[in-house]
C-alpha cells in the first residue's frame, strides 16, 4: 500500500472534520452566533429588570419618606385624619399603582449544534470515502497480476512464469 493512500485519506478526514466542527460543532460558528443571540436577550431582560428596579426603589423611597404618597395609601386603605372627610366612588379607584412586576424569567434555550461524536463520524466517513475513491482509482488498482504479454505468456511481478 503506498503512502498517498493512506495520506491523503487522513489529511481529508481531518479536513472535513476541521471543517464540520468549525462551522456547526459545539464551539462552532452556528453556536458563537446563538450565543450572542442569546447574550442579546439577556441583557434586554436585565435592562427591563433594572428599570423595574428603579421604579420599585422610587416608590419606596416616597413611602418612606414623602407623607404625601403615605397619606394617598392610607386613604385607599381607608384610613383618615381626624380633621379628613372623604368621598368614596363607587367602581373607582385611584391613580395608586397596584400591579408590582419583579420582571420576566429568562430560560436557557437548548444547545442546537451538532454534537462533538457526530463530527468525528462524518469526518471519519469522508476519510473512509476518500480511502475507497483513492483505491479504486489508482493505477494499482487496475493492475492485473496475471497479465500475458505477446510472445511470453502470463507473467507475475514481471517474471515470465512458463
């Protein structure tokens, strides 16, 4: 067996599996590109969450602080000043907001690369195909031992065999 079929074989496999692993392996272009995609939504949703956060951090410091906000809350709990008299509608209510959000949870979307064992195996399939088109097609391949020549005979490797 000469060295070009062996060769050339594993330098195709290697290729290929350089190839496969760098376009859509597990550390792969596809999966740098949903990585950042994914980094992305993150942070979209840490800016919603910092926001609520803010918004929550004001109104608790006018709750703390500010007597004005108190008394609001106080009178949509239906407490009053002794020197206060209020007026309830019916089917209304104030301009206090009640719906406090914490912010929406962000989920790890699975991995849709294409696994490590797979990209060996294509690769090692490519180094088989290559193996098997090398030996097809060489010259060696389609000598044949037992040839005759005019006037000798068949002959082996050369040496008339009469």
């Amino acid at each position: 067996m000469s060295g070009k079929k062996i060769i050339f074989p594993a330098f195709f496999g290697t290729l290929v599996y350089c190839l496969i692993s760098i376009t859509f392996g597990p550390s792969g272009h596809f999966a740098m590109k949903r990585l950042e995609s994914e980094r992305d939504r993150v942070k979209a949703n840490l800016e919603k969450l910092q926001a609520v956060n803010a918004e929550l951090d004001d109104t608790f410091r006018n709750l703390s602080s500010n007597p004005d906000t108190i008394a609001v809350y106080a009178h949509e709990l239906g407490f009053i000043r002794e020197d206060e008299r209020l007026i309830k509608l019916e089917d209304f209510s104030g301009g206090i907001k009640r719906d406090f959000s914490p912010g929406t949870a962000v989920k790890a979307k699975e991995s849709d690369t294409m696994p490590e064992w797979l990209c060996k195996a294509i690769a090692l399939l490519g180094a088989l195909a290559a193996f098997l088109v090398i030996s097809r097609l060489s010259p060696e391949a389609k000598h044949d031992p037992f040839k005759t020549r005019p006037g000798i005979g068949a002959y082996y490797g050369g040496i008339p065999s009469r």
